[in-house]
C-alpha cells in the first residue's frame, strides 16, 4: 500500500480527494467537522514537504447544478483556521480560471474546487471532465474512504491519469489497513456484533462473516426477526416478516460454520416508541401484544461481556438499542464499554463502523479507547461484506 509517506511532494501540486460531505445547519455553519479534521494530517504532510494542495470534494445531493447551500465555499473559514493557512476558493472544478489558479499555486498554498457533483460528470466517471481535473496537479492523493466505493471520476477515473504519482492518504490507509486487520489478518477468537434496525441492510455481511467469525451477536431491531424466526412471541416488535426464513437458513447455515450465534436472552420492552414511554424487562421471545423492544436486557449484557472480554478480534457495526433515548441507551452503552475495555485491557484489535454505531461511540465518549472508529459507512460496510472498493482497487492497481 503506498502512502502519503512514501511520496516526496516538493514543488508537486497534489490533487486530494477528500470526503468533505459534512452536516451544515440552516446558517451553512458546519455541525460536525469529523470529517475535515481527519484529513489534516495528510494535507499537512503534503505542504510540510514543500508541495502544494487543491482539494476535491462532494456535498450532499445537488440536483440541478449549483446549489448555494451544497457550495464548499462554506468551509473554507473553518479549514483555513484549522491548518493554519489561507484556503483559496474556486468556484467551479474545470474552467480555465480554475486551471489559472491551481497553475499559480506556491509551495505552502491550498486550493479548495467547487462541489464535484455539481458537474453530472463527476458521477458518471466522464473520462473528459476526468482529463480536465487531472490537468490541474501532479500527483493523485485518494483521502477520501467514504467514497471509495464509487466508481466516480474524482475517486477512481482519475488514478488511471496518474499512474506512477498515485497514494493513498493517511486517511484511507488507516481504514483499509484497520479493514484488513480485521477482515483478513484477524487473530481468533473474532467477535461480530451486529445491529441496528433492519436485517435487509446487514444480510449479506452476516453470510460473509460466517466464515470468518467465531462469535456472531445480534442485537437491535433486527435480532426480533431471528427470534420470530425461532418460534418466539415479539409483540410489536419490528419485524420484516418476508425474511422469516432467511434468518432460519441464517441460524442453520451458522451451526454449519460451527459459529456461535447469540442472540439476547431478555430485553426491555415500551408500550410505545418513546423515551417517556412505560417500560419493563421481559424475556426476548415472551413479549405481550402491544409492547415491542427498545433495549437489550442485563442477562444478554453481562453474557455479551463474557463473548467479548475473550476475543482478540472485534467488529461492531449497530447499535443494540434505540440508544438516542437515553432510557433505552443501557445496552448499546454497556457494549460499548466492554469493547472499549477489551481493547484497553486485554489487547483485542477492535473495529467500530457504521453511522449510528460511530454515533454511539462519540455520545458516551468512548472514541479513543477503541482501536479504529471507521468513517466509512457505505464503503466499509461493502469491503466487509467482501466486495472491492473501486477507489482502493484504483490506488493499488
């Protein structure tokens, strides 16, 4: 895997791609920065070698062309202060004052282009408006991980137009080696926990992890479909009743693995979906009519820490509860801690990925005693269910 650190950027202009998809309140002010702040150190390393940037990025979903409230111009006073340098802005990607601006570019200087995907062509992978990107640096740096699953020209066309100046930024070399760590190199015992809503979005990683797991937890929404799936009562629980028998082939085809399949014992069930709502414990497969599940219970927690304090390897992608309401937030909580801990204490190489479970992590402030906390979403969800990322591949390749 070559990196940023195997590059010398002197005098270069290296086009950066980078996942500046951040959240913008009404104000356009930016309401979480993760995803610049995580792309600093590669920027820096780039100028500390004497090179200069132009960044490349998409935001949201711009449907007809410019959209003042999609513009990236809204973050150059926050990246600016951030590396401690002025930003300069161009309002397009491929236009000849663009080309001006990036030519004109001195060691030291950054240059931040217009959303990609105000150009249809960013998304469609159009080899010419690729052409017209490439013209701007001399090398091809690939930071953006979020994207790495899309064949768009930024992400993937525009490596073939570099193809002895192309690295990947520490960014993207952090998540695919963390990725590999876990997905290829993992030391056993390896433990999935698996949750959030929908069996639907996590079936083909839970075939893919079947044979390469020891220990399969499920938790969340979709645990009460394989509890249905088993003959258990689950009230009103969510169900996605059209997947009743996937999840019985899902139980068979785990025994074959010789996979421990776990799945909560007892849980804490609502009479309505609602923080306020009245709650109490009940066994997972018992659940009345007219109450449905919102939380793991204290039997599947502490039998949850067992299985994880013994693994070497972690992977958890979903919450086990409705943790944004604090009433039912115990359990994803109390997982939390006992991955955290399994790092700290006993070595184990854990993995957290996925929106609501990075969600999860950063609310009870756990971010830094985990291993790796993937900002991938999508793109991390498909490299685990073992499919090749487009935006990797165009690196190594």
């Amino acid at each position: 895997m070559k990196t940023v650190d195997e590059y010398n950027f002197a005098a270069k202009r290296a086009l950066v791609r980078v996942d500046f998809n951040v959240p913008l309140d009404d104000g356009q002010r930016i309401t979480d920065t993760t995803r610049i702040d995580a792309t600093i150190p590669t920027i820096r390393k780039i100028l500390g070698d004497g090179g200069s940037v132009i960044l490349m990025s998409h935001l949201g979903r711009p449907k007809k062309g410019h959209e003042n409230k999609l513009s990236l111009q809204h973050l150059v006073s926050y990246l600016a202060e951030k590396l401690e340098v002025r930003v300069n802005f161009a309002d397009d990607c491929i236009s000849e004052s663009t080309g001006r601006k990036a030519a004109a570019l001195k060691p030291g200087e950054v240059l931040l282009l217009e959303n990609l995907r105000f150009y249809k062509e960013e998304e469609a992978g159009d080899r010419d408006f690729t052409a017209k990107l490439a013209a701007l640096g001399d090398v091809y740096v690939n930071d953006a991980f979020g994207t790495a699953h899309r064949a768009h020209a930024s992400t993937t066309i525009l490596a073939e137009f570099f193809p002895n100046d192309k690295v990947f930024g520490y960014l993207m070399a952090g998540e695919v080696g963390s990725l590999n760590k876990v997905m290829k190199e993992a030391q056993k015992p390896f433990t999935a926990i698996l949750g959030g809503a929908k069996v639907s979005t996590k079936i083909q990683i839970i075939n893919y992890l079947l044979s390469k797991v020891d220990n399969l937890i499920i938790g969340g929404g979709m645990m009460f479909t394989f509890i249905k799936a088993m003959g258990g009562k689950v009230g009103g629980s969510m169900v996605e009743e059209d997947l009743l028998e996937l999840a019985k082939n899902t139980i068979e085809g785990a025994k074959s693995f010789g996979v421990n399949l776990i799945l909560p014992t007892d849980v804490m069930i609502a009479n309505a979906f609602a923080n306020d709502a009245e709650k109490k414990l009940c066994a997972s497969d018992k659940i009345p009519d007219g109450w449905m599940g919102l939380d793991i219970g204290p039997e599947s927690i502490t039998e949850f820490r067992k299985i994880i304090k013994s693994s070497k390897t972690i992977l958890w992608n979903g919450p086990m509860g409705v943790f944004e309401m604090d009433n039912f937030a115990t359990g994803t909580r109390d997982i939390a801690l006992a991955i955290a801990t399994a790092s700290s204490e006993t070595g184990a190489f854990s993995l957290v990925g996925g929106g609501d479970s990075v969600a999860a992590i950063n609310k009870f402030k756990l971010a830094d005693k985990v291993s790796y906390v993937s900002t991938g979403g999508g793109a991390m969800l498909e490299f685990i269910e073992g499919k090749t990322l487009p935006g990797v591949a165009a690196i190594e390749g």
